[in-house]
C-alpha cells in the first residue's frame, strides 16, 4: 500500500520537527558523556551526528542521534500508542543514507511505514505501560524502514525482526525514577536495528515468532493486546497522521495542564504569586508518568517528567525552555514552594493508556476560579500547531545546537524536507544539519 498526500504531508511536517530536536539535543544536559562515550567505541566518518561537527560510525551515530531526539522529551508522540514512533525510526534511517543512493521519496515511504508499525504496536496494546514503548516497539519499527530502504527479503525482514527482539531495550525503572538512561534506550533501540538489518543479510538465525509465541513481544513485554488488531484494522488509515507535536521540552503527559495554564495565563494576566490553589485531574497514565514530588536535588531528567516543577516555570516564564532547567532554578525556593503546592490528583479514566481529557481547577488569591476541561492536548491532531507555531520551534531548536546551523542552513533544510518526495538524494538532510566548513 503506497501512502497516501495526508501521509507524506505529515512525514515531511514531523521529520522536520524530529531533526531539529536532535539538533537541539546535541547541546542538552548528558549528550557531550554520550558522544565522548560513542566515540570511543570506534573512529569512522560514516554518519552525521545532528548539530555536532563530527560523524560515528552508523550503529554508533545511530545511537547517539537516537539519544539527541529524545533526550529532551522534545519529540513527536502517538498519544493513543504512547510511543514517540518518528525517534528510534528517524534515528536508524539516518545511518542507512550513506549506503547507496536513496531518494527522497523512497525514504519517506520507508519513514511512514516504519512509524506505522511502532504505532500500531502500541494502539493494538490494551494493557499500561510495563516496558519503555518508545524504544521496545520504536526498534521493530525502525526495523521495518531500514528494510524497506535496502528492498530486504520478506524472510530478510522477519530474520531482522528477530535479531532486534533479541537485543530488545526498554525498561520502565528508568522513567520511574527520572534517570537519563530512558532517552539512552531511543539510541540503544535505534543502535539495535541497524545492527538488527545487518545480521539479517548473513546465515545467523534468528527467532521467528517474535510478536505472538510464547516469549514474544505480546506476551512478555506486554500484557494484554487484541488479537484481531492487525487482520481488522492495520492500514485502515497512515497513523503517522495522527502524531502530536510538542510544544515544550517536557514529557507529553504534562502538556495538558502546561497548555491549559499558559492559554489561562494569556488570557487573564495573573502571575505566579497570584496563584492560591493549582489541581489537576488526570489520567491513570499522566498519573504514573508525572505525578512525582519536586525535590530540590531532582536532576533535570527528573525534572522534566514533574509536573509540580513543571507548572511554576511555565507561570513564571510563559512558557518552557532549556532554561527553564538551568541549576539555578532547579534549585530556586520560589519554584520549590510554589511547586510543592500543586495538587495532582486521579481521576475515574478507566483506560490505562488514555491521555486525556483532564482537568485544571485554579484558584486565584483575588477569588477568580477557573475550571477547565481539557479535552485535547496543545500539539494533537485535534488541536494542531499552527504552521507559524512548529516553524517557530524549528527555528528554536536549530538555534540551540552544539555548533552554528546557520539560518541558511535552516532555510535549506526547510525547503527540502518541504519538496522531500521530488528530492534524488535524502542524504543531503544530514548535510545540512551539521555544523559547515567555514
């Protein structure tokens, strides 16, 4: 099944998103460790690291790109499949262009179905989270798109899938307790499939029954799915179109709230200090995934998934930046008080998975109250970023780098990820998010 002008549409809106967060996440907290840390694994000028100055070999570069797009929480998710499926894909796929010759509009194909899988791996998920889903079923898909970039075998594609099962990362432990290793499995996840796709070319065998057998991904790394998913229902429509962008470099299951205030804030000019009381109802998931207490010696991995941090900065800033986690205001007494104060409480949702509605109640010192319902979140399909709004985050994010990207260069990037499908050659996206000779 070819993709349809919907599906391109949003593959090209949402790789451009995803390469700029990664350009961007080249000057985050932690990437430097990472880069020094693959760097040492071996010499090579195989692949581009995106806002750096230097290439890696392509499994090495794939897991540091890989990293960078999700080390700030920064990146595209599928709410309904809690997966961030353009990261560990987009990732992966950047290390294959340096192969052979591969045209813009064979890799966007390859991008669409690649993201199709990893979604559809969550959505056919009818149980919570137990595993990482972004990076677990983010390496089948990615999988899936370097297969369909190098025209691989059916039982080429199936040994692949089997190889990456095997080396399969994606625990939970490190989202529970805010460690920078959670954004390590995108990379080790995108690093898998390259490696998955290279020995799926030679006579290793791999297992075969990886979705449904006994140990297989359904029934190990997650609890209950429905079966006639996949028969019924797969390419019913490109899910790749019903991505959410992300306003803030926070995880999405703060957006809600974080939306919410910065519209009510906008509206109504009231600050920090005028807030009396701050509650917010939400989902089972937004429950588990940012209800933690602010603490004054969080790390900014920690920070990012706390929505009591969270709702002081956006109230005392207007909106979230990478500055929002500078050391000084992590450990800022305003934001500490205020932050301890937000309530964040569950409500009735009986699905484990569902991202909203949720809830605000604000109580303001001078006796306004305001109660919100929030049905859709900033940044989904059914409350999209304006054009203005994502190019302005592009812009943001290319700004940040660890080197210059010169706007130039950003506006060259634009204008080939915007005409992608009619381009001969998609390796020139790495080219142009890396720092020039001068």
């Amino acid at each position: 099944m070819q993709p349809d002008s919907a599906a391109i549409s949003a593959a090209k809106i949402f790789l451009l998103d995803t390469l700029s967060v990664g350009i961007s996440g080249s000057a985050a907290p932690g990437a430097e460790d990472v880069q020094q840390v693959a760097q040492s694994w071996g010499n090579g000028n195989e692949v581009s690291i995106l806002g750096a100055d230097f290439s890696l070999p392509k499994a090495s570069a794939a897991f540091v790109n890989g990293f960078q797009i999700h080390c700030q929480e920064f990146d595209s998710v599928h709410e309904q499949a809690v997966v961030h499926a353009m990261s560990v894909t987009t990732a992966a796929m950047l290390s294959e262009l340096n192969d052979e010759l591969v045209s813009g509009k064979h890799f966007l194909r390859a991008l669409i179905c690649g993201v199709d899988l990893a979604c559809s791996m969550g959505v056919a998920t009818t149980s919570g989270l137990r595993f990482f889903r972004p990076a677990t079923a983010g390496a089948f898909g990615a999988v899936l798109a370097i297969s369909i970039m190098r025209n691989a075998s059916s039982e080429q594609l199936l040994q692949a899938w089997g190889h990456v099962y095997s080396q399969i990362p994606g625990t939970m432990q490190a989202h529970v307790e805010g460690a920078i290793a959670l954004p390590m499995q995108v990379g080790y996840a995108a690093r898998a499939a390259v490696n998955a796709v290279q020995f799926s070319e030679t006579n290793l065998s791999a297992p075969v029954n990886v979705f449904d057998g006994d140990f297989g991904y359904f029934n190990l790394i997650e609890n209950e799915w429905d079966k006639a998913y996949f028969d019924q229902k797969l390419g019913e429509k490109w899910l790749i179109t019903e991505l959410s962008h992300k306003p803030f470099p926070t995880g999405r299951a703060a957006h809600g709230i974080l939306g919410m205030l910065q519209e009510l804030q906008q509206q109504h000019k009231f600050t920090l200090e005028d807030c009396a009381n701050i509650t917010a109802f939400v989902p089972e998931l937004i429950f588990r995934l940012v209800a933690r207490p602010i603490s004054a010696s969080m790390k900014v991995s920690y920070a990012r998934l706390c929505l009591q941090y969270l709702v002081p900065n956006i109230l005392l800033d207007g909106s979230l930046t990478a500055s929002s986690y500078r050391a000084e205001r992590m450990t800022s007494e305003k934001v500490l008080s205020h932050g301890a104060r937000v309530n964040i409480e569950q409500n009735d949702n009986p699905d484990p998975n569902a991202m909203s509605p949720q809830r605000l109640v604000l109580e303001l010192k001078d006796g306004r109250r305001f109660d919100e319902r929030i049905p859709y979140t900033l940044g989904s399909p059914d409350r999209p970023l304006t054009r203005e709004q994502y190019l302005h985050k592009f812009h943001s994010c290319c700004s940040e780098a660890q080197v210059e990207i010169t706007m130039q260069q950003q506006k060259e990037l634009l204008a080939m990820v915007e005409n992608l499908e009619h381009e001969t050659d998609a390796a020139k996206l790495l080219f142009l998010c890396q720092a020039q000779a001068s």
